[in-house]
C-alpha cells in the first residue's frame, strides 16, 4: 500500500512538471508564415502566439537577419514603409497579412515581429525574399563578452540653437567590462530612440578600441535626434542583438521656434502695409490728392494786400476811391468847404452882395 502511494505521488509530480514545462513553452512568442518564400509584390500571412494579451505589435520583413543572431543593424535594416501593425487578443494569439517588399539590406531575411507598447518582446521567422540579393553575415567575435557595469546616463546640455529647434545632441555613457576568456575588438553598439509608444529606431555606432579579458572600459557614444524634436523620449542601448541598458530623456519645447513665428506674424503684416501706403502714395494722381484745410483769414503773398487773420471778408472796394470823410457846414467847419462840397445856390443878381441865412448883407 505504501508503495502505491509513493509511484502515486512521483506520477503526480511528473505530470505538474510536464504540464508545467508546456505551458512555460506555450508562453514565448512563437512567429509562423503561410510561405517561406516569396516575390516582391506577393503577401505572406504571419500568425503568433505566446504573446502579451491586448499588446500592439510591430510586422517587418528585415534583411542582414536570423533568428540566432536577431536583425544586424536594427529596423535600419527593414522595409519599415511597408510594415504593418496588429493588436493580439485576450489569449496572446494574431494573424496578419504582410506585403513582401525588398528590404534595403542584403539577405539572409527573416519576418521580425516585436512589441511596440509594455514589455520587450521579439520573435523571427526566417523568410526568403525572392530575387533579393544574398549576403554572408559577419563573423561574430569568439571569446569575449560584454557586460555592462555601470548604469546608462546622458551627459551634455543644450544651447542657444536647440531652443531655436537645432537638433538636440547628448552622450551616451556608460561603462562595459569583459567577462568573457577572449578579447574584444571593435565592438559595434547599436543606439535606439523611441518616442513615447513607438518603437526605437536603432543607429549602429562603433567604437574604436580592445577590451581584454577581465578588463574594463567607459563608452562614449552620441546620441541625436530629429530638428525641433521634444517631449519623452527613450534610448536605448543594444549590444549583440539584446537591450543592455535603457535611459529616460525628456526635451524640453524649442521655444525660440515660437517666438520667432509670433514675431513674423506681427512685423511682415505691418512691413507690407507701409510698403503698399507707399506705393499708394506714388501712384496717385496729383488733383486726387487730399487738400489741407484751409486756415482762416489770409496773408499777404506776392505783394497784394489781403485781409488779416480773424477780420471778416467784404466786398472788395476800388482801389481809386478815397476815404469818406465827414461832413462839415461853413459855420461850424474849420475853414471853407471844398469846392465840391459847397451847397448850390441861386447866384445873385450883379451888384448885390450875397445874403446870410438871417438876411443881413455881408460886410
């Protein structure tokens, strides 16, 4: 009876440990294609499985590539224009449609598929391009082995010139010891920057130098984005097909872009209006000019005599007339009257002297 129950026991163990193990395989991406080959023009149908649930995905057909190895060179390496993106379902499960297109690499070329949002998950199908040239891949450095040491970090600033959108630029640093029994020599790092939910886009960046076993040593390598790029971005560090290292890097707006648009916007407006009142002023034909108001009263100009400021305008008098003067009678003037003025009177008879108006004869 005892023995029973020990086989019991070792049998119920087997089987959580064979059931575990499936599942523990069923959980890692799987990629496979309806074809292995095919024409540029041609589709192909991409199925996975072992994904995140809900999670976006990311469909390329990449060049210098292999399921070992990963894709050299990063999405630089892939037809990234004809890519295509798929959302899996609750279980982890996707079917795509993918237009095969050549890309802009030599083969060997796989189909990669990777998350574009939540965690770093990539699978390859080894794919075959037909009529697409074919390449060896280079040799893989034998010995050595990188590790990281120190934590990633951005070193610089920006400038004067990145606040008027110039391209922000920073220095990707960080330290690597050589774990491995070989030297290392030349290694190439491929550099990635992702903005916000997208996927990196991956730079190769080369460093000059051996690292010998057991040795260590501090990389340097530049970082730069697009013109006017801000906002969250991340970047990434890749080193033989895996991410070694992460680092957060906000840029901040270019503000001088704005101002500068704000500016145009104020002083060319104003700049063709005083052109174009100039011009207008040119062109316009002399009676249609507008006429100064007319002052009140008139100075003298040219010799002629006019009215002075404030006195009220009459008809005009002729220049021959003279001054009226006032009437004076014999008896009360100062002397004789003008001949022109006497009174008519009737003339005396000869011999008679002229009477006064009492009727007495002059003396």
């Amino acid at each position: 009876m005892r023995g029973l129950v020990v086989v019991l026991v070792l049998a119920s163990v087997l089987l959580g440990l064979t059931v575990g193990g499936v599942a523990f395989a069923a959980e890692r991406p799987v990629v496979t294609l309806s074809d292995s080959q095919a024409g540029t023009g041609g589709t192909v149908t991409v199925r996975g499985e072992g994904w995140p649930a809900r999670a976006l995905l990311m469909v390329l057909v990449c060049g210098r590539a292999t399921p070992a190895r990963g894709v050299l060179g990063g999405t630089n390496s892939c037809a990234n224009a004809d890519g295509r993106a798929v959302t899996t379902d609750a279980d982890g499960r996707f079917s795509r449609r993918l237009p095969v297109t050549e890309p802009p690499v030599p083969c060997p070329c796989v189909v990669h598929v990777a998350t574009a949002t939540g965690a770093k998950e990539k699978a390859d199908a080894v794919f075959q391009v037909a009529g697409h040239p074919v390449e060896a891949l280079p040799e893989e450095t034998s010995g050595g082995r990188l590790s990281v040491l120190t934590d990633l970090r951005l070193e610089g600033s920006g400038s004067l010139l990145t606040w008027f959108g110039a391209p922000p630029r920073r220095t990707l640093v960080l330290t690597v010891g050589n774990v491995g029994t070989g030297s290392v020599r030349d290694p190439v790092f491929q550099v990635g920057t992702a903005h916000g939910v997208f996927a990196p886009q991956w730079d190769e960046r080369p460093w000059r130098g051996t690292i010998a076993p057991g040795r260590k040593a501090r990389i340097e390598l530049p970082v730069e984005l697009s013109a006017g790029a801000h906002g969250d971005y991340t970047v990434s560090l890749k080193y033989g097909g895996k991410v070694v290292a992460e680092q957060p890097w906000r840029v901040g707006r270019p503000w001088g872009v704005t101002l500068f648009w704000l500016l145009l916007c104020v002083v060319v407006p104003t700049a063709v209006f005083r052109i174009g009142m100039a011009v207008v002023d040119r062109i316009r034909p002399p009676g249609r000019r507008p006429r100064q108001r007319q002052r009140q009263g008139r100075r003298p100009r040219h010799g002629r005599l006019t009215t002075l400021p404030g006195a009220t305008e009459g008809p005009p008098r002729p220049a021959s007339t003279p001054a009226v003067l006032p009437w004076f009678t014999p008896d009360a003037g100062p002397g004789p009257a003008p001949h022109g003025d006497r009174p008519t009177s009737p003339t005396p008879p000869t011999g008679t002297s002229p009477t006064t108006p009492t009727g007495k004869g002059t003396p």
